[in-house]
C-alpha cells in the first residue's frame, strides 16, 4: 500500500528525534506494521526517502495532538483565532470535526461500559442463584447426615449384622 510523503513523514517525525517515541507504539496508533516503519527510517537513513520538513497533514495527526489543539484552541480568543490555525496548519473546518470525533470516542466508551456493566449485573445475578441452590443442596445434604448418623446411634450401624 502507497503512503503519502506527509503521512510518511509525519510517522517518521514521531519516531525519530527530538520525540523519540517507541516505533511499536507508533504503528500500534496508525495501523501500521513496525517493519514498515522500520525501512522508512532505513530510506530516510540512506537518503532515498523524500522527506518534507513542515508540519504533518491534519488528517494524519494522532488522537494526542488533535486534542491537544483542541484544548490549545478553546484558549485563543476569536480575534486571533485565524493566525493560530494558520501557525498550526489548520482550517477552520477541523476543529469542529475533531470535537466531533472526540465526542464520538468518549460516548463509544460510554455506550460499550453500559453494556458491559449489564452483562456483569446478569453475570452476577445467574452466579447468585447458582450460589443459593448450591448452599440448599449443601444444607440438605448436611441435614441428611445428621439423620443418618442419629440413625446410626439408635439403631446401630447396619454392617455389624
């Protein structure tokens, strides 16, 4: 599969310095393989990879940063608002869509804690009722030996015959 020269650069940013971050989590966060990676950082090496020194694509800019700018973004006053996108690289247009797609996560989360907070509750109510008819079946069983051995002492054990 053909990466773009800014995708491929905005992941090679992230891996080499001054980030540093591990390639493992890097590829983890774009769907990429960590030998893919890997030979970017080889050809960047060698020189055979175009690189492109300004900043990264907004599109390929991980989870961390967009909310970073978001956060960064509710700071600047409306005036000013317009320079700060154009020193990040913005448009207007990606910091609603990014609150969006933020939102989108967090009620994902939302919605699959619900549901695994009722498969628990139904979880915990079939183990319940498992647990009582085990204690019933423990108790008679308790209650039965008592029988027997009281049984036993009045008429006497059966295997002395």
């Amino acid at each position: 599969m053909k990466y773009s020269i800014g995708f491929r650069n905005g992941v090679l940013k992230k891996v080499l310095p001054p980030e540093n971050r591990p390639v493992r989590e890097i590829a983890v966060e774009n769907g990429l393989s960590e030998q893919t990676i890997r030979n970017w950082m080889q050809q960047s090496k060698n020189g055979n990879l175009e690189l492109i020194t300004g900043k990264s694509s907004p599109n390929h800019r991980s989870s961390s940063e967009k909310m970073k700018l978001l956060l960064e973004s509710k700071q600047v006053s409306n005036e000013s608002i317009g320079q700060w996108l154009r020193e990040h690289g913005l448009h207007s247009e990606h910091l609603p869509l990014w609150e969006q797609e933020m939102l989108d996560v967090v009620s994902d989360k939302s919605d699959k804690r619900k549901e695994q907070n009722a498969e628990l509750v139904k979880e915990n109510k079939h183990l319940k009722k498992e647990l009582a008819r085990k204690e019933k079946a423990l108790a008679e069983m308790a209650a039965l030996l008592v029988l027997k051995k009281k049984a036993d002492k009045l008429w006497g054990d059966k295997e002395d015959d």
